[in-house]
C-alpha cells in the first residue's frame, strides 16, 4: 500500500485537522499506532510540522469524510509518491542510522529465527556476512551490540516488519505472533520512542557538524 511522502507531517496534520481516530492515521501513514499517540500527545521526540495531504493530492477531503463517519473505514490515497527505483542491492539507509543496524538485526535473530538472512538484508539493508557474523557473535563490534527492534530504530517500517514476519512464518509452518506491544505499558512504550528518535536526531547533528568540520578544513587547505 502507497504511503504519503513524508509520513509524520502528514500524521501530524491530520491529528490536528481531522477526526479520523489514531489507528486510521497509523495505517494510512504506515505507521505505528503508539507513533501517532505520541504526536497527538505532543510527546514525540521530533516536533512535526504539519503536511496537508490533501494539497499534496494524496488525499481528498471527500476521503477523510468518509473515514471520519467509519471508525473501521481504511483511507484511499490519490497518488502515492513515485518509488525510487533500483535495479539491486540493499535498501539505503542515513549516515545517522547506519550504526543501528546491527541492534536491529540482532533483534530480528533473536526475536525470528524463522526469517531467512536475505530477507533480514532486505529489510534493514545489509549483508549477509554482517547477519552471519553476528548471529555467531564475530562480529567486530559484538560487544556493544544491543537486540533493539528496528521499528524503533527507524530502519524499517511496523508494517514492513509485520509483513516480513508473516511470510517467514507461514512459509515455516507456523503461526505468526502477534504484536501485543499495546498491551503492555503504554506511557513506557511511548516514552521509548521518544528517546529513540532523540538519540537519532543527535547521532544525525554529531554526523553534520562532523562533515562541515571536514569541509572547513579542506577549504582552509
């Protein structure tokens, strides 16, 4: 399923514009529903300035009706935003995250073993000797290694995950589990996020002081 451009904004927006309940929000933007609390509850890490969806033609209003008079009704984007196309390798990933991946992937081996490795690679972007290296726990780095969940993490998507799972356990013979993280502490789970996306924000204002420090120094050379 398409989603809007830039997904936070545009949850952002429709939280303070609209009457659409939390959970059509999270599914439409895909995002997780605790993200969309967060927003709503001013209480995420990030402050999001608001994108109308609907200038961005990605949504009508006539949409937006219809979800606001239908709880369980699911919003119809226009037109999702063109995909960036690649003829192969892993999924890129910012400077700023690219240090997380390994927490993320320990994660996914300890929470879903039934997951293949190339999937694994897809999903977070990487290869198959670094999920090798740290599923026997050689990797350079293992000791500083934390199993930390990618959605968290901002490496990938709730739903890709849950998508991710579902394959993997279907095609395993299983049952896929399902996600109780709403049954737990709910101000604990948001305050998690928060400090997920702090700690993002400031490995990504340490990167850019760092490269325009590099770039001063060329030009003073």
């Amino acid at each position: 399923m398409a989603q809007p451009l830039m997904p936070h904004a545009t949850a952002s927006w429709l939280v303070d514009n609209t009457a659409l309940g939390f959970d059509q929000i999270a599914e439409f933007c895909g995002l997780h529903i605790l993200e969309v609390q967060a927003i709503a509850d001013d209480t995420a890490g990030t402050k999001y300035t608001g994108r109308d969806p609907v200038r961005a033609h990605e949504l009508s209003m006539d949409e937006i009706h219809k979800g606001e008079k239908d709880p369980n009704y699911s919003l119809v984007m226009l037109k999702g935003p063109d995909p960036v196309r690649r003829t192969k390798g892993p999924r890129y990933t910012p400077v700023s995250k690219r240090q997380d991946k390994p927490d993320g992937i320990a994660w996914i081996l300890r929470n879903h073993p039934e997951i293949s490795d190339g999937a694994i690679g897809k999903l977070i972007g990487t290869t198959r000797t670094t999920i090798a290296a740290i599923r026997d726990r050689t990797h350079w780095n293992i000791a500083n290694i934390q199993p930390k969940d990618p959605v968290t993490l901002g490496l990938c998507s709730q739903r890709e995950l849950d998508a991710l799972v579902a394959r993997a356990a279907k095609k395993a013979g299983i049952e896929a589990p399902t996600d109780n993280r709403l049954a737990g502490d709910r101000e604990a789970l948001i305050a998690e996020l928060r400090l997920e996306r702090e700690e993002a924000n400031r490995r990504a204002e340490e990167a850019l002081k760092a490269e325009e420090a590099l770039f001063s120094s060329q030009n003073e050379g």
